[in-house]
C-alpha cells in the first residue's frame, strides 16, 4: 500500500441478524411506572390479618418487565410468583403465613 491508501471494510446484515443482535445484545429498560402495590382489598387480603393467619399479597408489573420480585418481610427475602398477567401487566402472588401479626402494611 501506498501512503495515503486506505482500507473501507463493512459488514452487510440482513434484517434478521439486526434484530438478532439487537435482542441479545441491548439490556432491557425497567419500567418503574409499571411497578405497584398498595394496601387496598386487591393487594393485600386480609388487610388486618390476626397473628399466624394466612396473608395474601399481590404485586403488579409491566408485562414481561421484570425477571423476579421479592417480598421482604423481618429481613426474609421471599420471593413471589407470577398469578396471571395480560397485554399489559403480570400480576405476582405470595400467600404466606406471618410468624406475627401485621398490623399495617407500607407499600
């Protein structure tokens, strides 16, 4: 090569290898709007549940947003599931048996 040459190299992709990697490669973008609870009937039954009494709480999302949720409760980590989900939102369930009662529940 002579001074002053240069190389132009490119790599030609179908559409489907563009999408491929953009799938694979780019992180997903958490949707925090689409992230609620609260201490209303459709979350959390019963609101004022006696001790050792079943508790069931609910959790929704973004559809497909999110890859775990966990309720934290006395520093216990416990992880909730997905109980339906539609077009728009997943919803997660947790029935559990508190070791003391709930009096209030801070969302």
């Amino acid at each position: 090569m002579c001074k002053g040459d240069f190389i132009v190299w490119w790599k030609r992709e179908t559409n489907g290898q563009k999408i491929h990697d953009y799938v694979y490669n780019v992180k997903p973008i958490l949707n925090k709007g689409g992230l609620f609870a609260d201490g209303s009937k459709y979350y959390v039954s019963p609101q004022e549940p006696d001790v050792d009494q079943d508790v069931n709480v609910r959790f929704r999302t973004t559809a497909d947003n999110v890859d775990e949720v966990f309720l934290i409760y006395n520093e216990e980590k416990i992880q909730m599931t997905k109980e339906s989900s539609n077009r728009i939102f997943d919803f997660l369930y947790r029935n559990d048996t508190w070791r003391s009662a709930i009096h209030k529940i801070s969302f």
